[in-house]
C-alpha cells in the first residue's frame, strides 16, 4: 500500500474570518454563559487540500440567546493527498492527522475571536482550549448524524445542499 510510505506533510494555504456577531445589549451573568462549537471539513483530493471551518458561538444557558458568534476556515495544502488513496478508492488520513489540523484551525479561530472582541465589553471572554482528539471526532459524527437525517429529508439530486453551519456540539 503506498500510504505506508508517504509522510503527511501539510502547510497553511488559507485563513479567512468568514464572521463575526456581537450582541452587546445581552448582559450574561457568571455561570450562566454555554459555549458551542460547530465544524465544517471538506477535502478535494484532486487539489490536495483540506479544509476546516470552525464555528465558535457564546449563549445564555436560561435563554439560548447567541450574544457572540464567530467562524473562521482554514485551509491546508496536503503534499501528495492522492498518495493516501487505498486499494478502495478512499482517502485514508494517517491516524491523528485530521485531530492535529483541527487543533490548528480551532486555535486560529480562537487567535480571530480574541482579535474581534478586543475593545468590547466581552473582551475578557476566552475561547476554551481543547482537546481536538476529542471534539473533532464528536463535531464530526454530529455531522454525518444530520447528513443522514437531511438524506432522508432532501433529494440532493434535485440541486438542494447540505448546510452544516447551524450544527453544534455544546459545552457549559
């Protein structure tokens, strides 16, 4: 198999604030503010990138209202991503290798939020660090869960997408 030998080397090709929300009229109080996270991975094989947008929003726990919101993408040039191609025809990323580009984009999400709110009445607000090992693969089943259930719901061949920006994975 050639993945065996091919070393997953990647670069940073693109990061780009796609948006920003603030609500400063929301006024939480200590203990009553929940963090959700929201993700988007795509890949073309054919171009050799990956791409990862990561959503971080901040809510009321009594009301759900968002009172910050940001998203930023990330996009990683893959060296030879066809040389990770197995006997069937499936793109086998090496073992950590996704986690590790999440953990890269979810700390330029972090860098873009912290940079966004500086001046504003949240600017003390931090975006928690992670373990990518462990929020990926839940943003990412959470995914595939409401990909299968807008399959049930949606005829992707009459030309309808698939929007996964509104999916979340919350944490208090």
């Amino acid at each position: 198999m050639e993945n065996e030998t091919n070393v997953f080397a990647f670069d940073v090709v693109r990061v780009l604030d796609c948006g920003f929300s603030i609500e400063e009229m929301i006024d939480p109080t200590d203990g009553n503010i929940q963090t959700g996270y929201g993700m988007n991975f795509t890949f073309d094989v054919e171009n050799s990138w990956v791409q990862m947008i990561v959503r971080v929003d901040f809510n009321t726990i009594d009301t759900d209202k968002t009172f910050i919101s940001g998203t930023v993408l990330t996009r990683f040039g893959i060296n030879n991503l066809k040389g990770f191609i197995d006997e069937n025809n499936l793109v086998n990323f090496p073992k950590g290798s996704l986690e590790t580009l999440f953990g890269i984009a979810f700390t330029h999400m972090r860098a873009i939020f912290a940079k966004n709110i500086s001046g504003s009445r949240f600017t003390n607000i931090i975006v928690p660090v992670i373990n990518p090992n462990e929020l990926f693969p839940e943003l990412l089943n959470l995914s595939i869960e409401k990909f299968k259930q807008f399959m049930g719901e949606k005829d992707l061949a009459k030309g309808e997408s698939v929007d996964f920006s509104n999916f979340q994975i919350k944490h208090d």
